[in-house]
C-alpha cells in the first residue's frame, strides 16, 4: 500500500485512514529543488529570444559600420576627403587602375589641378551629386567636370560590395602630351616616377605619353646633334578642349648674332655661315641657334664669287664665355676677292671678246654666202633671233673691228655691249644677250640689238 502524501499513513482504497481525505494521485512533497528547477525551465524558455535580440542588435550595427564604410556616398567621401587633406597616398591608390597606376608626384599634380581649376566646394559637390544618380537603371558611368567643361574624374560602377552596396571605381581621364620637334632630337625625362626616353625628327610630332589633369613641369635632358641641352617639358591639360595637348620647351640655350663684313661682292645665294662646323643658310635677322649652353662656339661664314669660294675669318667664344645670347663678327678679305674678280672678269671679256671677232667675222661670210650655215655653230637655236636670220643675212651690214666695252653677268646669260666699224668707217654700236658659263664658255646668241 502507499503512504498518504501529508499524513504518511497507509492509504486503502485512495483514501487516508488517519484523516480520511481522499488521494487520487501518489506525489512526493513540494520540496526547495523542485522551485529552483521551475525557475531554470523558466529562464530558459527567454534564452533564444535574448539571443535572437543580441544577433539583431550585432547585425544592425555591423550594417551600419559597413554603411558607413561601403556605401557609395562613403566611398566618394574618402576619396573627397584624400584630396581635401592632399593626401597623395591615399589619391594615388584611388585613382590608380591596372592599366595606369598613378605615382604619387602625379597625384600631388592632380590635387593642386582640382584646387586651382574648381575649388574643393565645387568638386565635392558635383562628385556627390554623380554619386547620387547611380541606381539600378542608371548608367555604368559619370564624368565629373569643371566648369570649363575639362573632364575631371570619372566615376563608374565596378560589381558589389557585400553583396549589399554598389562598388565605385575612380578613374582619372588621361589626355596625350604631344611635342612638336624644333629639330631631330632624343628627349629623356621622368613621368610618373619612371624613367622615358622618346626620339623624333625635325617637325615631326612626338607623343611624350598619357597624362592625367594637372600642370606638368618635367625635368629633361634634350640631346640633338649640336649637343646636350638641360631644361624642361611643360603643359597643362587645361589648355586644350580635345584629348591630347600641346607640350612647350624651356631650355637652357644659347644664340648668336653673325655680322658679316666685306660680303658685298660676294654671290648673295653662295654666303654662309659655319658654326661648329655645321654649314647653315645666312639668315634676314643674322640670328643662329639654338646651341648648348655648356659647349665652345667656333664661327666662320664662306662665299663665292665668279667660280672661287672665299672663306672669312673664325671667331670663338669659349664654353665658359658661352651666353644665352651672342654676337661675332667675321670678315672676308676684300683685297684677295676684288683681286680675283678683276682676273675673272678680265678673263671672261677676253673670252667673250674673241667669240665675237669670230662671231662677226663669220657673220660677214654668211652675208657674202647668203647662207647661215657658217654663223650656226654661234647661234642659240629655236629663238626669235635665230628665227629672223634665216631670211635676213644677206641684209645683215658688213662690221669690222668689234670691241667689247661692257660685260654684265646675270644667272646664265651675258649682257654685252659692243661697238664696231662699218665698211664705210661708221662707229655702230649693238648690244648682244649670250648664254654661257661662269667661265665665259660655252657661249651662245640668243639674241641681237643694234642701236
């Protein structure tokens, strides 16, 4: 039999013998271990919702942080606050893709290019604006631009972050530098913390690299064949509206001024000037150059005159001496080239003076014969005078004693003068044009005038 749960007397027929109260069920005692135990079930019943809570809490802060992080507007606030700050570091990294990683020194170049051309107020501004346009039917891209309309950023999407936010790419546009060669040359520099080195023929356009905003100062060493010049490349991409840009020269170089003197009788086309041994076309403004700054001037000129090269004299000015801006003078010996025109020109009138003795002489055989078979040989066919001559040598007048008094030399021709006598005695005076060389050979009538 079992005990009754309050007084422990045995219970027959579920009923207590002792107090008579009616037991339907058999239980043990409310005990201290059994309270506690409620308590526990208790609490544990709210473990999973506290923990759901805390999970709850943790994700919406780390939302928040990658928000604060990740977001597009957080992404262009870095980049932002990197150029506000001049932080190169920190640019550099942004703007740098596979294909163009940027250097620090062009970041620097690029910051100062925001600041001056728009101002951090504007730039802010337009970034975030562009930034707010993106959504999911938005385009990939937009241009931040100043407002001279000069591409500044570019800023795209690039896939996701988190799965959550859009991933921003920045990009800086890039323009071409080109030069324009003031002489066949090789030019080495530094771009982008790399060494180049590019090369080019006089008037050609050489492409210097891509570049992106800024104003470029780069220190260069330009190399032709006159020598080694120190100085710099400069542009600034804010000069041009199209993708490439003009590049200008600044070096260090020297000119120099060439007086000439005793030139006069010279042949004008045949005067030249020598520097360092290079052989160069005089000039209107007598101005030569550009020459090395670190390197001796040695400077002569030379001309012609009636077949003879005449030389003038040297003058030098030392690598020391050597200035920005120069002037020499060199002089011909005009004794030794008045000498030698009186011999030539002494020369050629006898030569002339001959070919018309036998020119005339012939002349008056060809009008006994009524033929110009023996004046041919002196004549330069399939011109005017020729023409005439076929009918009029036997009118032609008998002439003896040709003198020649004037001789004029003009490109290939002879302008002469000649007086001579007539059968009667009679002075008659006629002016011929003769082709012929420098040397008074070769000698030919185009054409025939008495006076």
């Amino acid at each position: 039999m079992k005990q009754c749960p309050y007084c422990h007397n045995q219970l027959n027929k579920q009923q207590c013998l002792d107090c008579g109260v009616q037991v339907h069920f058999s239980a043990d005692p409310p005990s201290k271990e059994s309270s506690q135990a409620d308590n526990k079930k208790s609490i544990k019943k709210w473990i999973p919702l506290m923990i759901i809570g805390f999970l709850s809490v943790l994700l919406v802060i780390l939302f928040l942080l990658l928000r604060n992080f990740n977001s597009p507007e957080a992404q262009a606030k870095i980049l932002v606050n990197a150029v506000n700050n001049h932080d190169t570091a920190k640019v550099s990294n942004l703007i740098s893709t596979k294909q163009n990683k940027v250097g620090r020194q062009e970041a620097e170049r690029y910051i100062t290019f925001i600041k001056e051309e728009m101002g951090m107020t504007s730039f802010e501004k337009k970034v975030f604006h562009q930034v707010a346009q993106f959504d999911d039917n938005s385009p990939v891209s937009y241009v931040v631009k100043t407002d001279k309309d000069q591409d500044v950023l570019r800023i795209s999407k690039n896939g996701r972050r988190y799965l959550i936010f859009d991933n921003l790419s920045f990009q800086a546009p890039m323009k071409k530098a080109v030069l324009q060669a003031d002489a066949t040359a090789s030019y080495e520099f530094q771009a982008n913390e790399s060494k180049k080195k590019v090369m080019g023929k006089q008037g050609e356009s050489i492409d210097i690299g891509q570049y992106i905003p800024g104003n470029y100062v780069l220190d260069t060493t330009k190399t032709t064949s006159r020598g080694t010049y120190q100085g710099k490349l400069k542009f600034n991409t804010a000069s041009s509206d199209h993708d490439t840009v003009k590049v200008e020269e600044d070096f260090e170089e020297a000119r120099i001024k060439v007086n000439l003197k005793n030139d006069a009788a010279l042949e004008q086309a045949s005067r030249k000037v020598q520097i360092n041994g290079e052989t160069l076309d005089l000039r209107e403004d007598g101005t030569y150059g550009p020459f090395p700054l670190n390197k001796a001037l040695t400077i002569t000129a030379e001309g012609k005159s009636k077949g003879k090269s005449f030389k003038a004299t040297t003058a030098t000015i030392a690598e020391g001496d050597v200035k920005q801006s120069n002037e020499v003078t060199v002089e011909f010996d005009a004794q030794e080239i008045e000498k030698h025109n009186k011999a030539k020109e002494k020369d050629v009138k006898d030569k002339i003076t001959d070919f018309i003795k036998k020119y005339t002489s012939a002349r008056n055989k060809a009008g006994e014969n009524n033929s110009i078979a023996t004046i041919k040989p002196y004549l330069l066919e399939n011109t005017t005078f020729y023409q005439s001559l076929q009918s009029s040598v036997p009118k032609q007048q008998q002439q003896q004693n040709p003198k020649v008094t004037d001789v004029n030399r003009s490109q290939d021709f002879y302008s002469v003068t000649v007086e001579s006598e007539t059968g009667e005695g009679d002075a008659v005076q006629a002016h011929y044009l003769l082709q012929g060389d420098d040397n008074g050979k070769n000698l030919k009538i185009v054409n025939y005038e008495a006076y």
